[in-house]
C-alpha cells in the first residue's frame, strides 16, 4: 500500500530541492547586484548599471518562490506572476541594453550624457512594445481591444495633460533640432547659465551664482535665445572706457594692447582690438574687443583686464577723467606740485644708497638720475619684465613686493627669489641690453623706480671712467646671483669684457 506513495514523495522532494536552489540562486544574484552597485559608486572608473529592473525581477521570482512554498497559488495566479516576471526581465534586458549600447560609451570617450527626454522617450516606446508582445503570447487578452482602451484613455489623459504634453514634444524637437546641448551656455531673457538637463517638461540651466533656474520646453522654442557655445565656445567680448582728450589715441591703443597681451584667457587669434567710439563731453570713448573661449568666468576675465588696464594707464600718464569742477590756486599748486617733487627724490636718492651698480656715481651724478627717473606702479599679478624679452631698463622696488620665475622648460616654472623694497633687478639690461635672464612679478601692488638707458648713458657719457668700476662690480654680482639662485649667468668672468659691453652698448667711446 505505501509503494505508490513513493514516487510523489521523491516528486516533492524534488520540487522543494529545485524551490530551495532557486531561492539561494536568486538572493545571491540580488546580493552580487547590490554589491556592484556600490562598488560603481565608490570607484568612477567601474562604469554603473542601471540594474534597478533586474533587482526588482529578482525579487519578484524570490517572493514568487516564497508563495509557492507556503501559499500554493492556482493556475491563474502562477500565469499572472509568470508574466509579470517575463515583463520586468524584458524591461530590465532593454534597459542594460540602452545603458552598453549608448550611456556607458559616451562616458568612457568622454562625450556630452544621453539627454534624459530622449532616453526617457526611446525605453517608453521599448517598453510599451514589450508589453504588449508578452501580454500577446503569455495570456489570452485581447491585445487589440486593450490598444484600443489604452488610445481612448491616452486622449482622455492627453486633454487633461495639454501644458504638459506640449512641454514634451517641444522637449522632443528641441532634441532633433539639437539648438544646444548639455554644458552649452544660453541665455533666455534675464536668465544666463550653462545648460545642466533637459527633461520632460523643461530645461534647466546653472546660472553664475550656483541657481538653477527651470524654463518650460515651450517657452525655449517659441522664444528667441543665444547660445554662447556654438559654432564653438570662441566669444567677443567688449568693453567701453573714457580716456583724457590730451592721450594721442594711437597712443593709448598700444598701452592698452599691451595690457591685453599678458592676460593669459584673452586669444591671440583673432587679435585684440581697440576702437575709437566717439567723443563725450569730459573723454574720448574707446571700446576694447578681444576673444576668449571662458564665458562662464567672464566677468572675472573682464575685472582682470580692466585693473590691469588701470595700471597700464597709470604709467604711461594717462588719466580717466570725470566730470567735476576742479578750482586751484596756482601758487598754491605750484608749492604743492615742488613739494612733492623733492620729497619723491630725497626718496629715489636713499634708495640709490642700497644699489651697489649706482655706487660709482658721485652725489651730484645720483641727484642728476633721480630726477629722471621713472616711477610706475605694478598691479598684484603683472609682469614687470620677461625672461628672454629685450629690455635696456633697470628697476629699483620702492614699495610692494615681487617673485623672480625662471622658466626651465615650456610649462615648468621655479621661484627663484623674493624682491623687497630696497632690491633692484634688470641692471644687465639696462648695461649691456642682454635679454632679461628671468621673469619678475609684482606679488602685491607695487611701486618701482625705472631707470632706462637713455638716462644713464647720459650720466655715464659725461665721466667715462667710471665704466670700469661698473665692469668689476656687475661681473662680482652676477657671479653671487648664479651660485646663491642656481640661474644661468651669461656674464663674463673677465670684467674687462664686461665694460666693453657696456660701453659698447651705450655708445660711450
């Protein structure tokens, strides 16, 4: 009697072995997909799946077992969980397949994201094709009558939904015309910023102080708006200043060109320029136009230039005047103006004492340069001189503070020195027109006294012989300045060599 029992119960056994296995087989998978999931977290090189479907298919089939093994379900019940697994497993497989297909190479070649509409719209249609298909071959509904209930109920929603289904079809063709793309800066309005996301019902940009503002996908194509990043991310910029009547306009265009030479985001190609505007009741109107490829930081870019343009303008003696009434006496001024005169030079005259290449000259000879001298003023960040640029000056720092670069290699630069009040640099220049041996910037404001070589060949002309105590004294201090700083000295160890650069180079006989 109990032999016919023996099949079924080595039949059950069976299917509680196979339930059991799948249980394990499907928690380890849920695990091994969770654990990937932080690990692409933790790591950016690990590329992330989407694997959100295939957890919750997971889950279904476990659930699914667990019913099965202590609430046996009828035939309809097992049918409906049967599709509903194939329908997320579908889901899942064309999710991972968008995300090797397209996402994750775009990321590895570095390229612009998917935008989110168009992966949003292509897995919809996806996914409703594969509902359809699998209610089709795993149930008997009628997939037709289902349609055609699920058009009527789309108009229904459609009528309802109207602001935003245009938002997403207006979203749809910005995607086709591709106007922009993500990381473009646009400006719509008052609104500027760079382009983060474009999604269902709109797109939205960062603005310069970090807001994120939503403009509807309607309003972008019914609207005029720019787009600072295409052709390419090259741009214009302009800026107006008023400069004196007295300044010659060739004049102040090459200060100002120069200005814009050093500024390192501003393009050499196409050359900077610089327009006359027109003549206003107190200052002649110039607009400077360069290119730069930065519009994100551009109106730092534009602060930079205009106080380098400030300093530019300040040594060459050119004012930026405004209109305001300015009564003088002029015995007074004079006064003030002489006054000021001879306090400045009993300054040039002390700083003169702590220049050992000046030390030669008499009292007479000292007071003859200072009052020659040329005082310019330097802003935090300016290039004072170059290394390897021409010169035939000398500067002595009166205030502020400068650091001595010296480029090893194209992009290698070593600080060599600080310069404080006091110290002085440029004397080979300024005596035998050797190039400049390093770069010196100005690490604050600071103010400098420039003596240039038509002012000293003067001084020198009228008492030759001291060409040869500047000779031995230049050789000495380029000698300590290639053993204390390690630069490259090109002076002459014989100072007789020395002054006859010298004498050479200032035309003294």
């Amino acid at each position: 009697m109990l032999s016919p029992l023996r099949p079924s119960c080595h039949t059950n056994m069976n299917m509680t072995q196979t339930i059991n296995l799948s249980l394990w087989v499907t928690l380890l998978t849920v695990l091994s997909l969770g654990l990937y999931i932080h690990i692409s977290r933790r790591f950016s090189k690990i590329p992330a799946l989407p694997a959100g479907l295939l957890m919750l298919y997971c889950t279904i089939r476990l659930m699914s077992s667990l019913l099965k093994t202590f609430f046996p379900l009828g035939a309809d019940g097992t049918m409906w969980i049967k599709i509903c697994e194939s329908i997320v497993l579908s889901w899942a497989i064309a999710r991972l397949a968008l995300a090797c297909v397209l996402e994750i190479p775009l990321k590895l070649q570095g390229k612009k994201p998917l935008p989110r509409i168009t992966r949003d719209f292509i897995l919809f249609v996806c996914y409703s094709i594969l509902f359809f298909i699998i209610l089709r071959i795993r149930s008997d509904i009628d997939v037709v009558s289902l349609v055609t209930t699920s058009a009527v109920l789309t108009v229904v929603v459609g009528l309802a939904a109207q602001s935003m289904l245009s938002n997403f079809f207006y979203g749809l063709v910005l995607q086709i015309e591709r106007p922009f793309d993500i990381g473009d800066w646009i400006q719509l309005g008052d609104h500027a910023g760079v382009v983060v996301g474009i999604n269902w019902k709109s797109t939205r940009i960062l603005t310069r102080e970090q807001v994120s503002v939503y403009i509807p996908n309607s309003e972008i194509t019914s609207r005029t708006f720019s787009n600072f990043s295409k052709p390419d991310r090259k741009v214009i910029a302009s800026m107006i200043i008023g400069l004196d009547y007295e300044s010659p306009p060739n004049h102040v265009k090459h200060v100002i060109l120069q200005a814009l030479h050093h500024h390192d985001k501003v393009l050499k190609h196409p050359r900077p320029e610089v327009w006359l505007k027109g003549f206003g009741d107190s200052s002649i109107q110039y607009e400077i136009r360069f290119c730069h490829n930065n519009f994100s930081t551009e109106p730092k870019i534009k602060s930079d230039i205009y106080m380098n343009v400030w300093y530019a303008l300040k040594r060459h003696h050119i004012t930026i005047p405004f209109p305001v009434r300015d009564i003088r006496h002029p015995g007074m001024e004079l006064r003030r103006q002489t006054t000021w005169r001879e306090k400045r030079c009993k300054d040039i005259l002390s700083m003169f004492d702590r220049v050992s290449v000046l030390s030669p000259l008499s009292a007479s000879e000292r007071s003859q340069l200072a009052s020659r001298v040329t005082i310019d003023i330097y802003g935090q960040g300016e290039y004072i001189v170059r290394q390897q640029e021409p010169g035939d000056s000398m500067y002595i720092i009166f205030k502020g503070s400068c650091d001595v670069l010296w480029e090893i290699s194209p992009g290698e630069i070593r600080h060599m020195a600080v310069l404080n009040p006091g110290d002085f640099f440029g004397e080979m220049s300024l005596l035998t027109g050797e190039p400049r041996s390093a770069s010196v910037c100005a690490k604050e404001d600071t103010e400098v006294f420039m003596i240039e070589k038509s002012v000293f060949s003067d001084i020198l002309s009228a008492n030759s012989g001291i060409c040869d105590y500047l000779g031995e004294v230049l050789a000495t201090r380029q000698k300590q300045l290639a053993q204390n700083s390690s630069l490259p000295s090109e002076a002459e160890s014989i100072p007789v060599s020395i002054i006859r650069k010298i004498k050479s180079f200032l035309g003294i006989p």
